[in-house]
C-alpha cells in the first residue's frame, strides 16, 4: 500500500502567534517526519486576497509565515513546502472544477451564508452586498489546492470540515462525469488542539486580538504574559490548574513531570505574579532558538526565496502530470490525440497492474544501465551540479535533431538522466 499524502494550506493575512504553532505547525510538522506519509505544506497567498485588501499586510505576512516555518524546523527534503501563486496548474484545475461545480453547492458555504444573513439583518435590499465572487469560489480555490495533489488526508478545525465535504462533493461530480483521476480526501480534527487560551481565556485569536505572538522579544513576551486575567485569589490560596490560562499554556510546552509540578504549585498557592514569570521563563527558553533562526530568516528573504522555489519544483513535477490528464479527460487535448481504441483498452485491462510495473522498471533499468557511465562523471566532477546542467542540456539538444523514432528514445533516456541527477539539478 502507498503513502497517504496529508496536505495543509496556511493563508497568509497575519503573523504567527503561539496558538497557529501549537494547533497547526508543531503537529504539521511533527507528522513531516512519519516516513508513512507524504507531507504538502502552502502558503495560501491566493486565499489571502479574499479576506485582506491590503497588499503590504499580505506581503509581511508570506515572508514571516514562510521564515516561521523553516525556523521551526521544517525539514523541505521530507516535506513539500511551496507557495499556492508559484504553482500555475492550481489555477487552471480551479477554472476546470469551476465549470463542473454547482451554484447550488457554493450557495450553501458557510461563509457566503453568513454574509447573506448580516446583510438581512441589516435590512439590506441586495443580500450580496459585499460579496466578492474571491469570498463565493473558495471552496472551489479550496477544492483545487487538495486535488492538484490527491490529497488523502486534511489536517483542519471544525469551521472547515464543510470545505473538505465540497472537495469530495467537487472530485466525485468530476470522476463520475470523465474517469476516476481525483482522490476523495479526508478531514482530519485533532480534538486536543482545538482550543489554546489567550490574554483574556478565550480562544486565542486574531480578531480577538488576545495572543502572544510567537517570536517576540522577551521583554514584550513578558509584558504580554503579565497581562493574562487572573482571578482574585491571593498568595498562599490553592488555585485551580484547569481553570487557569496560565496552567494551560504551561502545559502545551513542558513535559509529564513539569507539568505535574507547576499542578502541584497551583495547589498549594502559587502567587500569580510568580506563575506568570515562570511560565515566561518557560517560553522564553523553549523559543529563543527559533527566534533567533526566525530573524536570521528574515535578514536572508534570498534563501528562503530559494526553499520555496525548489518546493515548487517539488510540487510541479506532481501537479503537471495529472493536470495534463485532466486536460485529456475533459476534452482539451493536442490535434495529433488519439484515444486508445476499444481493442487496445480491453488487452490493456487483461494485463495486471503488477506485471505493468515489472515491465516498466525493467524499461528502467536498462537505459540506466546505459546512463551509469554519464552518472558516475556527472558524480566525480568538482561541480557536480553544474556538470549535471551541462549534461542535461547537451542531451536536450541532440535529441532536436533526431528523428521521431530515435527522438522518443532520447526523450526517455532524458526524462531518467533527470530523475536521476535531481539533487543536482
């Protein structure tokens, strides 16, 4: 059985606060290192321009996010880590889905209903008022994003299970309607990173405006800390742990043993002032590594321009295969197409999957048999990497002026010679 491949979008309008690493990228990225899966992580700079109008606001935000990320320890060689405007065939899937999605389907999206009903209830005539055809289509956008890739599993919140059911809804309409290319995927809600505490003890959010941000400095992490509500009771007072924002962040980060004894120093007392330094001591010290590699990031926007870029390829050579099935499936093909005839398809089906597969890994084999002297120079040379581009390049070449019968086997022995030097290239 395959890898599932779990897919995760971050939309970028904001900047990182302690309740976006505990919920979403420390486990995100925690679950990047099970070799059972394959890990997409996207920043969701498309999805921001439905929600923020403002263009510097979403620009701070793609840089940050991103440097959060990799400062966090995101390893890019286990997980595809891209950016949503750098992969073009989203777009065009988006349009494809688009044409195949029902209005019906769209009117019953949450976030379209609840713009409907604030403009009833503000008594307005035109109950679109607002409502930008961005706001109307992201399921759709949404749809587009998890099926480029056949995403199996979606790691989401509550708020989002809808989108994930129209995903389904979308990716069924479409296999039933031109062939089964697009994989059904599956909302995934961890229960026990719901709900991370704010300033005030509600959920810690932006429009709540009660976080703490994730790399701030010390002294305004200490400030922010000390702002957290208590209640009255005085020093030397048992206090309850559960009941106290302090106590849950505490919690989130420290082990089995620390955590049962700050318990223990709730129940017997502990003054709030003290609780509060302790738990800034505690994050300080947990984030002042990342911290400093956030702002080594932020100084060095070249590199991490670089990370996305190689994601990109990373996510590309998946997306472009199955977008250009797509293409086939509903019609939009080269002139020169020819559908496999019926007799062709039936002998194609009494051949089994895995004897397909012997056969084409030992297609493989072969040409790289032929390869390996070509390998292992690319391999010895002082500049593997440019030895490769040159390689490549040279084989692209001589392979215009051949003919179509000797061009195909040059296309095929160029497509492995990149398969193979793709750590240099």
């Amino acid at each position: 059985m395959g890898k599932k491949t779990v897919l995760t979008g971050i939309t970028t309008t904001g900047i990182p606060h302690i309740g976006n690493y505990l919920g979403a990228i420390k486990p995100a990225i925690d679950a990047s290192c099970n070799p059972e899966y394959n890990s997409y992580f996207f920043l969701a700079d498309y999805h921001a321009l439905i929600k923020c109008q403002e263009p510097q606001r979403v620009a701070e935000s793609t840089r940050a996010i991103a440097a959060t990320w990799l400062a966090l320890g995101l390893d890019t060689d286990k997980a595809t880590f891209y950016r949503q405007t750098d992969i073009p065939e989203i777009q065009e899937l988006t349009w494809i889905l688009t044409c195949q999605t029902s209005k019906g389907l769209m009117n019953r999206a949450h976030a379209y209903k609840a713009a409907v009903d604030a403009n009833r209830e503000a008594g307005k005539d035109d109950l679109d008022d607002g409502v930008t055809m961005g706001l109307f289509n992201y399921p759709v956008l949404m749809a587009a994003d998890i099926l480029m890739f056949n995403a199996d599993i979606i790691p989401v919140g509550k708020d989002q299970i809808q989108h994930i059911e129209m995903a389904r809804d979308i990716a069924g309409r479409f296999n039933h309607q031109f062939g089964s290319l697009l994989t059904l995927p599956e909302a995934q809600v961890d229960e026990e990173t719901q709900l991370i505490p704010g300033l005030d003890g509600r959920k810690m959010s932006k429009s709540y405006d009660n976080t703490l941000p994730l790399f701030s400095s010390p002294d305004e992490l200490y400030r922010l800390i000390k702002l957290i509500k208590t209640d009255s009771r005085a020093p030397g007072e048992p206090k309850d742990p559960d009941t106290s924002t302090l106590f849950q962040l505490y919690r989130c980060f420290a082990n089995e043993s620390e955590t049962a004894q700050m318990r223990r120093a709730f129940e017997n007392g502990i003054a709030w002032g003290d609780a509060k330094k302790q738990l800034f001591e505690y994050l300080d010290a947990t984030l002042s590594g990342p911290r400093q590699r956030y702002h080594e990031l932020m100084n060095d926007l070249g590199y991490v321009e670089s990370i996305l870029h190689k994601g990109a390829e990373k996510a590309r050579a998946q997306a472009a295969p199955l977008l250009s099935q797509v293409r086939i499936a509903v019609g939009i093909r080269p002139l020169t197409y020819v559908a496999p005839s019926a007799a062709d398809s039936a002998q194609k089906k009494e051949k089994s999957a895995e004897a397909l597969e012997r056969a084409e890994a030992g297609r493989k084999r072969a040409i790289l048999l032929q390869l390996q002297p070509l390998l292992d120079q690319v391999a010895a040379a002082e500049d593997p990497a440019a030895a490769a581009r040159v390689l490549v390049a040279e084989k692209a070449a001589e392979m215009e002026s051949l003919k179509k019968k000797a061009r195909q086997k040059a296309e095929n022995e160029l497509e492995l010679l990149q398969e193979a030097l793709v750590e240099w290239l």
